[in-house]
C-alpha cells in the first residue's frame, strides 16, 4: 500500500509511519506539511489512500479535499483535532471516506484504514449492466451514466449506489447498508449514510420529494426503486 499524509505536525506523522511500520509491514508512507505539496504529491504519484488533516497552514484540509475531488477518487480519511458534528457532516459531504478525531487510538486507525480500503476494492467486483431510462450502471467497468454522461463517484458513493441497485425494489435499512458497504463498525453512523445518499441523489440528478432512482423509507432505510422496465444485460 502507499500512503500520502498530509499534516504540518511532524510528530503525528512520525507516529502513523511508525503505525504503519508495525503493523502494516510494506506499507509506503509520503508525506506532506501543506496543501499544495500534497496536491502536487497526489497529481504525480499514484497513491492508495491520502490521510489529511483539517488544521493545515495557507489551504485548509476542507480545501484540499476538494480540490483532490477536483482530480481524483483517492480515498481520503479526515484527520483532525476538531470533533465538531458540523465539521465531521461538511468533509463528508466534500467526498472524505472516513473522519477519525485526534489523539486517535493506533489500533482504530489501522482498522479504518483498511476498512476504506476494504470498500475500494468492493468496486472492482464484475457482474451485469442495469439499465432503465437514462440510468446505466455496468458492473464490470464500474460506471454510472446519466443520458449517457459519466458520473464520476467516489469508491463509497459507487459502494452505496451498487449495494442498492444490487438489491433494486428492496428497502435496506441503514444498519444493513452500513454494514455491508462501510463494515459492522459503523453500523451506528447513520449520518454517513444520509450525507452519502445526498451526495448520491445530487450527482444522479434525483429530487428527493419525487424520486427517480432512491426513495427514502423515513426511519428505516432506502430503496433502488425504479419503474418496472429495468432491463439487465
């Protein structure tokens, strides 16, 4: 695996190359004290995962984020001090996969590192093209298409969209998408799932109030739910 962290306190990232060192032998570390050396990082090397902090001199991580979503699908877990609820929702829905609060316990973040990288390589799974309308998702090349535009998604975003599609006309409450798409230790953390579902609906172009594609079951979960001539090849 290779690495990129991005965080201007050189002991944090001493201590995740040492993380890594020890318990994730063969690991690659790059790192960066700022936001324009990790963008320029990310635009030349080929890297599988970005761990970046918010608090960042010049360009914040919040910044930084979007302009690699500007760029790239890199997975990116948020690494901050701040533990505000509103901060957590907004680098979610700038496309960040995961968000872990300083001081952060070593062994919980190695897990969600690999969680991240669990739903990354979900999204190479092959299977069958559904189409319906001018909604297109192929499996096998892991595309979306709109009217045939691509829709450019993130790992979690095309995660979340192919376990509903997956499931086309059955309601998964949120437990199980958590479950199945992030890992059972983030069966509680239902915000992630409607921050993802927003961004989703957003991209796909779906009107909550009369939806297209995903429909809501208030308190339980969604729904791929789409008109009966759904044609799969």
């Amino acid at each position: 695996m290779r690495l990129l962290i991005v965080d201007d306190a050189p002991e944090v990232v001493e201590s995740v190359q040492l993380d890594f060192m020890l318990m994730w032998p063969g690991t690659e570390v790059l790192s960066a004290g700022d936001g324009q050396t990790a963008l320029d990082l990310v635009r030349r090397e080929l890297v599988d995962l970005v761990m970046l902090d918010i608090g960042l001199p010049e360009m914040d991580g919040f910044e930084v984020l979007q302009r690699i979503r500007d760029v790239s699908s890199v997975p990116v877990v948020m690494l901050t001090a701040r533990d505000a609820t509103d901060e957590k929702i907004r680098g979610l829905q700038l496309g960040a996969d995961d968000y872990v609060t300083k001081p952060f316990n070593h062994l919980e973040l190695i897990e969600r590192v690999r969680a991240v990288l669990r739903r990354v390589e979900f999204t190479r799974s092959g299977g069958p093209t559904v189409r319906f309308q001018d909604f297109a998702m192929d499996f096998e090349r892991q595309e979306v298409r709109i009217a045939g535009n691509l829709i450019h998604l993130t790992p979690t975003e095309y995660n979340v969209l192919h376990y509903l599609v997956s499931h086309r006309g059955v309601v998964q409450g949120h437990e199980t998408l958590l479950k199945h798409v992030w890992g059972p230790e983030y069966r509680d953390e239902v915000e992630y799932l409607r921050v993802y579902v927003r961004r989703l609906r957003e991209k796909l172009g779906d009107d909550p109030e009369r939806p297209r594609y995903i429909a809501t079951v208030r308190g339980y979960g969604y729904c791929f739910d789409p008109p009966k001539s759904v044609v799969v090849t």
